[in-house]
C-alpha cells in the first residue's frame, strides 16, 4: 500500500494565487483521510499535487517516504474518482471497469474475472452490457469506482464524488465507499464541503481554509476539541453558539466569564481555569454547542442564561429555539472575507478576516494598548469593534422538543454544562491545556 507525506507544501498560480500555503499532513498506510473545507479552500489543489496533475510551488509530496514532486501521474501507482464520473460513453460498463487492464496489457479470461468481481462487490453485476446513458447517477459512480478499484492501486484520491447524487443516495454511496475502501485496505484521500461526509466516513479528517491547514484529527477530535476558533464554526448542526465574553478572574475561587448583562462562573478547580485566567481584564470568545445547553425552571441555581425566543425551527425530530440572551455574537465567515454592510450600516458583521485592533485597555491596566502588535504578528483579531452599532446580538441555538408550545417573545433559561465550554483568543486560537 502507500503512505503520503506532504512537507510544506505550497502552491501558487501563474496569476499570483495562492492556492496551498505550507501545508504538512501525513496520511497512513490504509488510512482514509478527509480534506474538508469550503469551496476554494485548496483541497483539490493538495489532491491534484498528490495526484501529480498540479506541481508544488515549494515543499516536497512524497509517497512511500520517497520525493515524489517529479513522478508523472502514470507511474503513482493511484486511481481517481471524480465528481463527474468521467465515463467513456461509447463503452459498455464492463468495458468502462476493464479499461485500465486492457491498457496495462491483461489478458482478456483474468481481465472478464476481475472485472465481475469488482462489479458484484458494488452491485452492478446486473449492468455490466449497458452503456452509461442507460445508468441512473448512482450506478454511473458505481462503474467510475470500480474503474478505480479494479486497478488495484495503492492510494485512491476522490474529488467530491457523491456531490452530484441526491441526499439519500449520497447517504447509501457513503456506507459502500468507506466499507470497501477498508476492505481492500488502501490509503484513502477524500476531499469534500459536506461535514456529514467528513465526520462519518474518515479515519482522521484534515480541515482547510483559504489555504491554510487548520486542524487534523479523528471526527471525535475535530468536533469536541476544536482547534481554531474557524474550525468550531464550521463543523456542527446548529452551528457552536460563538459568544464574546470579557475574563475576570477571582483568585483561587472561580472566573466570571461576562456575555453582555449576564456572566457565567468556571471554578477554580476546572483544569481550563488558569489557561483562561492569562486573559484577565481581555475578552475572549466563548464557544457553546447547542447540546451543552439544557431549557430550565426561571429559578434553577447554577449557571444559568435568561433569553427570549427570537424564532424557532421546526426539524420534524427536534425543533431549534434562537435565543437573545444580550450577549454578542462573533460571526465567522467561511471564507474569511470582510462582512458586507447593508444599506443603513446597521447590519455589518464581523468578520474573521478584519484588520487587526487591539482593545483600548485592559480591566487591571488603564495604559492604552491599541499600538502593542498582536501575538502572532499578522494574525487577524475577532475581537475587533468597529463600533456598538456594527455588533450583531447573539442568538443562542438550543435544542428542544418538536413542535414545543412556545413562539417568538417567549422567555427561557438554559442551564450552561460548564465543562462542555470551548475557548479561544482573539486570534481564533484555543485556549486550554493539553487538549490534542
């Protein structure tokens, strides 16, 4: 089988785009990894330089430990599904399947046998004397997988292959790519936009934008321990509920965490305390996920959130209560780009990609601070305020019964699982001890 490493790995465009910034990302021998990110983000550049369609501006793609950025395609021992299926319409599907053996030189007894059997494993058996017009879209990237498969490659690269299919077949394709994937044990690389792809078929799932590499883990890793401020946003349905929130610390007691008018209290023995405890008198974000919120009784003791319902959303299953607690909200953009201010200004958003701004002043030092460069150097504030009027009130998602009694106006409190808590700096970064 096959290991791929990238090394720095950049990748810039004629016109000066920077597509692929110092990338570095191992993938095991029989792993399947995921690349996730929006579109644009540069994740079917990193496979196309994996692929050897794309040549890195800089860094090394190296396959089996070996430099690998001079190997032509052909000589990669790879197959690639992708997103439109790519069929030679004037073959029959069996003709489809076998067409890399006859041009490797297979004889045509072995080349019928292989053929049927990669054929029976993805249930296409039955079609094999039809041409991919007479197929529906799910049996048309059956027969482009099992051109894939039938190669026996050592690394199969899949460019969003299941992003032209409806939900429900999507759902079926998913079970059948991952299972057999790990059936024959070779090295996966499998890009996407879809989380649910990413969080339900990978080993380990490498999260990009604009870019840049953000995070790589197990879905369970990337989803409760996020690493940035960016990939907490964009992993989750309902979103993680992104409050900022300013850090006062009560010596050897607890922190108050202040979100508008309301404030809640980590203790002084949560392991997160003194990590936290480094931004007295700053603001931070706080990360909250819909699941880490519970509705209860006005007067219920503890931590504890009053809000009124905005508007709800009915999911048949469940319905979703936006809540206004007061507090605000830090919106992060896919892409990172500078919100967009409606026609009365008053709607503007900020945004992930703003210019740096430094807070006036810190709670336990009056000295002005706006001039002191960030951490990091240029690294983007979320905390930049450009002015009350340019804040978006947050809306808390919380998680109900369906079709509750209740409408918009209506008041709740939300008991707050403290230790479910997510924190990160102005930069985007988390903040913790020891978390991955």
């Amino acid at each position: 089988m096959t290991t791929v490493a990238l090394k720095d790995v950049t990748k810039v465009f004629q016109d000066g785009t920077l597509a692929v910034d110092s990338v570095n990302l191992d993938v095991n021998d029989g792993e399947f990894m995921v690349l996730l990110g929006p579109s644009g983000c540069g994740k079917s550049t990193v496979l196309r330089m994996v692929a050897g369609l794309e040549d890195p501006t800089s860094g090394a793609v190296m396959l089996d430990g070996e430099v690998a950025n001079d190997l032509p395609p052909r000589e990669r021992k790879i197959a690639m599904v992708f997103q439109d299926f790519a069929l030679y319409p004037h073959m029959t599907v069996g003709d489809n399947i076998g067409f890399p053996l006859r041009l490797s030189g297979v004889e045509p007894l072995p080349r019928g046998e292989r053929i049927q059997d990669v054929a029976s494993a993805l249930g296409i058996g039955d079609v094999l004397g039809r041409k991919p017009s007479q197929l529906s879209g799910g049996q048309r990237q059956r027969v482009a997988m099992g051109r894939a498969i039938v190669r026996r490659p050592g690394l199969f690269l899949m460019d969003e292959p299941l992003s032209n299919l409806d939900s429900g077949l999507r759902a079926e394709l998913r079970a059948e790519i991952s299972g057999l994937t790990r059936e024959l044990g070779v090295t996966t690389i499998y890009v996407t936009h879809d989380q649910a792809e990413a969080l339900t078929m990978a080993d380990r799932v490498a999260i990009m934008r604009k870019g840049v590499l953000q995070d790589v883990g197990t879905p369970t890793q990337v989803y409760g321990r996020p690493a940035t401020l960016y990939v907490a946003a964009f992993l989750g349905s309902p979103r993680m509920n992104l409050l900022e929130a300013s850090v006062y610390v009560h010596l050897d007691r607890y922190i108050t965490l202040t979100l508008g008018d309301q404030a809640l209290y980590l203790p002084w023995d949560d392991i997160r305390s003194r990590a936290v405890a480094h931004y007295h008198g700053e603001r931070i974000v706080v990360g909250m996920r819909a699941e880490a919120l519970t509705p209860v009784a006005p007067d219920t003791p503890g931590d504890v959130l009053q809000g009124r319902v905005r508007y709800l959303e009915h999911h048949g299953h469940e319905s979703l209560a936006f809540l206004d607690i007061g507090a605000t909200a830090i919106v992060v953009d896919e892409m990172g780009a500078p919100a967009e201010d409606g026609p009365s200004g008053q709607r503007g958003l900020r945004r992930f990609g703003q210019v740096m701004q430094r807070l006036a002043g810190r709670a336990v030092d009056p000295a002005p601070a706006a001039a002191a460069p960030a951490p990091g150097g240029n690294r983007t504030s979320v905390l930049n305020d450009p002015g009350r009027h340019h804040r978006r009130p947050a809306e808390l998602a919380v998680r109900l019964a369906p079709y509750p009694a209740i409408s918009a106006g209506h008041p709740m409190s939300v008991a707050v699982r403290m230790d479910a808590l997510h924190f990160f700096d102005e930069r985007g970064d988390r903040i913790d001890v020891g978390w991955r």
